[in-house]
C-alpha cells in the first residue's frame, strides 16, 4: 500500500474534524468567527500531528497537540465564564486522540 504524506492527510482530517466540531457550535447558533477558528484550529492541528515528530501513543500524541494549540484561546474564552471551557475541552480530548490516531493509522504507519 502507497504511503500517504502524513501532512496532508493531517490537514484533510483536521478538516474533517473541524466539521465535526462545528456541528454542535451550529445547532447553539454560536457566531461565525467563533466556528472559523474551532475549523481553522483544526486544520492547523492536522498540520502539526502530521508534521510532528514526537515518539509517543498516537492517541496521547494527538491529545497534547490538541491542547497545547488549545491552550493560548483558552484565556480568552474562559477569562469571565470558564465553565464554557468544558465543552471545548470535551471535544479538545475526543477529536485529538481521533486525530492523532487516525493520522498515524491512515497513513501506513503503526
């Protein structure tokens, strides 16, 4: 089987998972800028899993990424109601092991 170039198969899933992070944003009619960075965001994720290095569990690979990406919003979306951060957190950890592990798998790599 033909390897795939981790980066690009990186973004296009981050893309993808961007998709699915918007949903729920959608359905709370949350404004559009706030769904374009939790998209971009994604992309930019992919990017970094692909391209990244790290001799780590893909799953782990990808939650670290995720929040380490995460991290610099999470002031300003959390500075007057950190609750809302938990849903962010929430799909933070399940879409970043997802990718992480998506990533690694799709691309021929155990």
């Amino acid at each position: 089987m033909k390897r795939i170039n981790k980066i690009i198969l990186g973004v296009l899933l981050g893309m993808i998972a961007g998709i699915f992070d918007m949903i729920p944003m959608i359905l709370q009619d949350l404004t559009w800028d706030a769904n374009f960075a939790a998209f971009t965001m994604w992309i930019v994720i992919g990017f970094f899993l692909g391209s990244t290095k790290l001799k780590l569990n893909p799953i782990l690979k990808g939650l670290i990424v995720s929040y380490l990406v995460l991290l610099p919003s999470t002031f300003i979306i959390g500075w007057k109601e950190p609750v809302t951060l938990v849903p962010i957190l929430i799909m933070t950890t399940i879409l970043g092991g997802i990718l992480g592990f998506s990533i690694e798998r799709l691309s021929g790599n155990k």
